[in-house]
C-alpha cells in the first residue's frame, strides 16, 4: 500500500470519530457533512485499492 493510500485511510479511520466529537455534538449539518465525505472517501478508496491490485 502506497503512502497516498495509507495517508487517505488514516483520514478515513477518523472521520467517524470526529463527527462523533463533543466539538461537534449540536451543528446536525456539521456531522452530515462529515459523514458524506466519509462515504465519497469510502468509494475513492474502494477505486484506489482496486486500481492498485
């Protein structure tokens, strides 16, 4: 696994965390979006790691 992707799944471990976060509990649209980027990250690593076999 090239850095790239290892950087991309560390971001990818994270994200839940973050949008789980006291800092974010109450901005609803905050989470949402957070969220999002986690499933088009989830797609782009799926491609990467498909790419890369």
């Amino acid at each position: 696994m090239n850095l790239y992707i290892k950087t991309l799944n560390k971001l990818f471990e994270t994200l839940p965390s973050i949008a789980d976060s006291e800092a974010i509990k109450g901005h609803d649209k905050a989470r949402e979006e957070i969220m999002t980027a986690y499933e088009h990250l989830d797609k782009a690593m799926t491609r990467l790691v498909i790419d890369n076999v």
